[in-house]
C-alpha cells in the first residue's frame, strides 16, 4: 500500500513535509504536517483557540517522523506556515 506515505489520522490527507523553522526549539530538519483546509482538526482549532484565548488562530496535525509523537503547529490562517512546505519530486503534479 501507501507505506511511505504518511496521512493525517484526522483527514486522512496526505502529511506534507514541512522545514522546521530555524528559530524554534526544535532540532528536527523537518516534520510532516497536515495542510488540509478542510481538515478538522484545523477547523475545530479556530473556535478551540478563540474560546481558550480569544485568538483569531488555529493550528495544524503534525507528526515528527523522528519520534513519531504527534503535536501541533499554530497558524494564524490558511497559508501560514505554507511556504515551508517541502516539495517532493513526485510524478503526476505538474
Ligand atoms: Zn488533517
């Protein structure tokens, strides 16, 4: 099957990888993440964040592929965080 392939276990949407930023405590070149809009984990995270702390954010499933722990990446909309997407060479995508 897909093995290599990890998805969201929110979505079911394929996990981008994603560079971790340069200023942050992590030590990990990059994780995968969920950037499905439509996802519900990101979609409930709006109403979460505002009632927790009267935000206008959300956050996004992230998996690091070294532990395999799940967490979260905070976003404050729908193409944050975006242009730290990885692109793989992979057929079919123009
Ligand atoms: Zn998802």
């Amino acid at each position: 099957m897909t093995e290599n392939r990890s998805t969201c276990p929110h979505c079911g949407d394929r996990l981008r990888k994603w560079r971790v930023p340069l200023d942050t405590t992590w030590s990990e070149p990059f994780f995968l993440v969920c950037f499905n809009n439509d996802c519900p984990y990101y979609k409930s995270g709006w109403r979460w964040m505002k009632e927790q702390y009267g935000q206008e954010a959300s956050y996004r499933y992230m998996l690091n592929p070294a532990t395999g722990a799940a967490s979260m990446i905070p976003v404050w909309d729908d193409s944050a965080m975006r242009e730290l997407i990885i692109e793989e060479a992979e057929g079919g995508e123009a």
